[in-house]
C-alpha cells in the first residue's frame, strides 16, 4: 500500500496523525464534520423522528410564498412575517435547506510554526 493511502487509513480509523517532534509541526486529533451549508446558512442539528437531523439555515430572512405568512397551523413557518420592503409588503422567513454532504468528512488541523494552520480533509 502507498504510504499516502496507509496514513489516510490509519487516521480514517480514529488513529492520530504522525508528528515529528521538535520540528515545528503539530496536528489535531482526526475530527468529523459530515456535513456543510453553502455561504449564507448556518449548520443546526436538532432531535427529530428519526433521531439526530441536520438543516442549514438562512442567516437572513429571505422573500418566501405570502401562504407562508398566513399559515396558522404547524405546516407553516415560525419566522415568517411580513415586512414593509420599498414601500411594499412582503413575506420574509429564515429558509431550511438540507445539508451538503461532504465527499470526505474526516479531518485534522495542521500547524506548521511560522507559517499557519490548515485543516485537511480526507
């Protein structure tokens, strides 16, 4: 096995990323982060039916379908209300969209002194 693909291995199992003392470098434990939210949206985790569930949501209200606003029963939503906007009313929410799945969810973060820190994924 390449020694790339051994160390993506090895810390794929929980394993800790090799250090070399004394030269200026150190990294994390491995982390997990299955999940992202595109520019704009803030990753929420709640409980749920099917237990754990993740959603990103909008950190401004955003312009959504007047029902929205008009919904008194538990299909609507919470935020929506109506906003004066350029002399005209109009039905604002914090939208929920599903997450991104990330293509590779675990990570350490990499500190080489003098130069900085990077997390990398693998």
């Amino acid at each position: 096995m390449p020694p790339i693909q051994k160390l993506w291995s090895e810390l794929a199992k929980g394993h800790s990323f090799p250090t070399c003392s004394g030269v200026g470098f150190q990294a994390s434990r491995p982390g997990y982060q299955p999940y992202y939210c595109e520019a704009g949206y803030t990753l929420t985790t709640r409980f749920g039916v099917g237990g754990r569930e993740a959603s990103c949501v909008s950190s401004a209200r955003q312009q959504v379908p007047s029902s929205q606003c008009y919904s008194h029963d538990d299909s609507g939503d919470a935020s929506a209300r109506w906003v004066r906007s350029a002399g005209r009313f109009q039905c604002e929410a914090y939208v929920t969209k599903r997450p991104i799945v990330r293509p590779q969810a675990n990570y350490v973060d990499v500190t080489i002194d003098g130069v900085g820190s990077q997390r990398v994924w693998f």
